[in-house]
C-alpha cells in the first residue's frame, strides 16, 4: 500500500527537485501526485514500497538539516552584505504603492470597525 512520504504544498521548486534526486539515486520507488487544477488537493510523494520507509524518511530528514543550515548561513551572508531586504528598501523602491496599501489597509479597517462605535450612540 502506498504510503504518504513527503508533501509537496507550499515546497519550493528546487527543494521537490532535489528530494526526487535524492530518492531515485537511492533507487527508492515512488509516484507523485498533484495538487490538482484548483490546488486544493494534496500534492505529495508517496512510496511505493513501505518496507523502506525509515530509509526514505532518514534520507529526508538529513537533506533537510543540510538545507536548513546552508540557507540560514546564505541568509545571514546576504544580511551581513547589505543585500537583504527590508521594508525601509521596500518602501524606497515604491513609496505610492507603500503609502496606497497602508491607505486602503486604513479604510477597510475604518468601515469594518465602524458600525461597533456606532452601536453606542
């Protein structure tokens, strides 16, 4: 019976890339299947064979914890670069659309807050 291994909603691209190339060089079989046209579906991969499922899920645990710490090392880099992003460079890059989302993010808030401090009067 297939077994659910990894799921693939809200992975990036090179991440479920690299987990299919770590599973075939493996050579541990399994099938994918798709989050479907609406996305509400599971996208995940699924074995084949759970005989090796703790092979498969050790595998997966350590790609993590490699992955895990060499994106925190090249996020601290890029922070200790200047090359990170903050909402101070935002900002800069586009003031009126800055400024147009705090106002509407303002009046939404107003008209939804509204009819309760009115309820007083």
């Amino acid at each position: 019976m297939p077994v659910k291994l990894f799921t693939l909603n809200g992975v990036p691209d090179d991440e479920a890339e690299d987990v299919r190339a770590l599973l075939k060089s493996s050579e541990i079989e399994f099938h994918e299947t798709s989050a479907g046209n609406w996305g509400i579906s599971s996208a995940a991969i699924w074995l084949q064979d759970d005989t090796r499922l703790e092979e498969a899920r050790t595998l997966i645990a350590d790609y993590q914890k490699a992955r895990q710490a060499r994106v925190r090392a090249e996020y601290e880099q890029s922070c200790r670069e200047g090359r990170q992003r903050t909402l101070a460079h935002i900002i800069q890059e586009h003031p009126l659309r800055f400024f147009a989302y705090v106002a509407m993010i303002a009046a939404i808030a107003y008209f939804s807050i509204k009819p309760f401090l009115d309820i007083g009067k």
